[in-house]
C-alpha cells in the first residue's frame, strides 16, 4: 500500500562519535508538521533509504490519526510499542533504554503504528495526547540483515481531535548492530543537555549543565565557555562534577533578554574510567523576552452583581510581583466619588494585592483602577493599567 503524503524537509547535521558509535542528527531547525496529508521521513544511517515516515493522515471526516507509516510494507522496522495490537507507540522519556528486550511493534501490514488518532465512532486512541514535550519513540531496523535500535526525540500537540501538530528536533541510532541505546543519547554518552538544543524564552539564570550515560571524572573544566551572539564571554563561568559523577553544572552570571548563547565545553574536558575524554560539546540556546505581569483574577468577577457589601476586592497576578506604588490604587462608585478607606496590601503569596474599603453602598456600580507600574516582576518590567467593574444589589 501506498501512502499519499507531503514530505517535509529540513537542514540535517550528522555526527558520528567513533568511540560509542553513535549516530545523531540534529534537524535544524525543528521542523513542526500542523496539516493533514504532510510527514516526515527519518532515515537513521542516511543511506536513501527511508526507515519510517511520521504523518498526519485523516480519513474525510470520520478519522484523524498522528502515525508512524512504513516506506514499504515489506521493511522489517518496529517502534516500541505499548499494548500490541490494541495499543500504539510508546511515550518514552530521555535515558529510557531501547534494546532487544523492549516490546515492539512492526511497522509495516499497510498501516503502521498509532501515536495518536479519533475516530468518530469509536472514540480516541493512543498514548500521544494533550501536550507532549521533549518526549522519544524508540525504534528497532534492519541495515544489511542485522537489527540497530534508535530513537527519534519529538514534542506533539493535540489542540483537538481534528487539530494535531508534531515537532521533529533530533534522531539516533548505534551503529552496532544489537547494541542498546538511551532515548536522547547523542554519542559521547550524553543524554541530556541543559537548556537543551535551540531552547528558547531560556530564564536569565537557567542552570546550564551536561549530563552523561555513564561516570566521569573531571580533566579540565576551566576552558568551558557560554558566549553571545556579539561572540563576547559570559563572566562569571565556572564548572563543578556533581555528586552523581555523571553530570556537570556551568555556573554564570545572569543572561540578557533575547540573545542567543552557545555553550562550548572543549575535548578532553572530561573522561570515562577507560581514560577516553570527551568530544568538543556545542550547544546554543536563547533566552526569553520579558513581558510585563498580566493579571489572571479579578474579585468580585469582572461585571459581578449581588456582591455583598464587604466583599473581598483583591487582583491576583500570573507571576511573583514587588510593590512599587499603591498609592494610585483607587475604587470609584458611578459619580466618580472614591470610596473610602482604601488601602492596598500585597499578600504573602507574593501574586495578589487585596484593597482594603469602607463598606460600600447597595444597588451602586463600582469600578477599580489599578494604575500602571503599580507593582513590577522580577525582570522590573511593571504591570499595565488594570480596570474592572461591579455591581452591589438593591
């Protein structure tokens, strides 16, 4: 059977570590698939032949199905699955092992296997759904008759049973045949990097860190960089080998708004109990674009009726917030005449301010002003000017 599909290409960078064998490629940029009828194709030893493609295929209006399809029905491909036939591929996370042990599922017979799908007389299935970030499927195929495990590091969304959208950042495979290998491992043994590839809205003092599949010692961690895209160095850089002897953290000094950065841990910077160091490790990553706090409830509710006339009057915001200025804070009835009495306190959840008010008057609208730069986040941006309405009864 044939599969009528867009395939979607992007940029590919292979790197192949000799000691481990491990084969990465890094898609750059990710490549995101939001429409039905359009895939990816992944080809772990990029030898032209397509090992499986990742669509989104829908059947009219009946069925719509995120899924892993063959390039023909004969290749002998599986991913690991969860629960056979009746299930679908498997949620893995970074650092789950894929080995002959795994449970699999062919990927072949004219349909493939389901990551996520609707039908509309039988309802959803698989194990892909709501959001999933960063997340792995696991694969087992044949180069030359023998079997190779990899695994193909994804983010999905289903928004709605009709609306899905997967992102493709990087793929793996070990070259020896029969040898297992961790979900995220990119060669060298390095499983997860902190902030990951590409990462962006990065927090100004993200941890930065290197972690590895097996125990390291340190060589040399004093020549470990994070530069700017103006190429200027971070201060403030320094390395230490964590307890576990698997991971290393890079402290630094605070990043900036929107830069992009890239960290470079030079070879031989650490090495395995065989002596063997690592490769030159670069990654980058940017950091976010500060927005002022935004506020996410209002009592009483905006355009409330029948609000008692001591009702609590309180605004509570979506981050941690300073006061700056609660002077301005102001309840007025519909004459314009502020209300008395009005006091403004930051509670100890450090999100809401309560105003505190004489008793107010029945059958009157009120409205709050909340002036701007009345309070401001940790990045010193301050709130915009905030207003709302109520009414007490007659």
């Amino acid at each position: 059977m044939k599969y009528s599909i867009i395939i979607i290409f992007s940029l590919l960078f292979v790197i192949i570590n000799a000691s481990s064998q491990i084969v990465f490629t890094d898609v750059e940029p990710d490549l995101t698939i939001t429409e039905f009828g359009q895939g990816y194709s992944i080809d772990f030893d990029n030898n032209d032949k397509i090992d499986t493609h990742l669509t989104l295929l829908t059947g009219g209006d009946i069925v719509w199905t995120m899924l892993l399809i063959p390039d023909e029905n004969e290749d002998a491909n599986y991913v690991v699955n969860q629960g056979g036939n009746d299930g679908g591929a498997k949620v893995l996370s970074i650092g789950d092992e894929i080995s002959p042990a795994s449970d699999f599922f062919i990927i072949g017979d004219g349909w493939g296997d389901l990551l996520y799908g609707y039908w509309v007389d039988d309802g959803e299935y698989g194990y892909w759904t709501d959001t999933q970030t960063d997340k792995y499927l696991g694969f087992k195929f044949d180069i030359d008759g023998s079997y190779h495990y990899g695994w193909v590091h994804l983010s999905t969304i289903v928004h709605a049973t009709d609306d899905m959208e997967f992102t493709i950042h990087s793929y793996a495979y070990n070259s020896v045949p029969n040898e297992a290998i961790l979900a995220g491992d990119q060669g060298q043994g390095v499983i997860v990097i902190l902030p990951s590839q590409n990462e962006t809205a990065v927090e100004f003092d993200a941890v930065v860190s290197v972690n590895f599949s097996y125990d390291i010692s340190e060589v040399d961690l004093s020549n470990i960089e994070i530069k700017d895209d103006a190429n200027i160095s971070v201060t403030g850089v320094s390395a230490v080998l964590e307890a576990d002897n698997r991971t290393f953290t890079i402290s630094h000094d605070n990043f900036v708004a929107n830069m992009t950065y890239t960290v470079t841990v030079p070879e031989n910077s650490v090495q395995d109990d065989e002596l063997n160091g690592n490769e030159e490790i670069v990654w980058n990553f940017t950091t976010m674009t500060p927005v002022a706090p935004s506020v996410i409830t209002y009592l009483p509710i905006q355009d409330a009726t029948n609000v008692k006339l001591d009702a609590i009057v309180s605004i509570t915001f979506n981050e941690d917030i300073t006061e700056m200025d609660f002077n301005g804070i102001a309840i007025k009835d519909a004459e314009n005449i502020t209300v008395t009495g009005v006091s403004a306190v930051l509670e100890t959840d450090n999100r809401t301010i309560t105003i505190l008010h004489d008793e107010l008057a029945e059958d009157v609208v009120y409205t709050v002003t909340i002036p701007e730069n009345s309070v401001q986040n940790i990045y010193l941006l301050g709130n915009l000017e905030t207003i709302w309405s109520f009414r007490l009864p007659t």
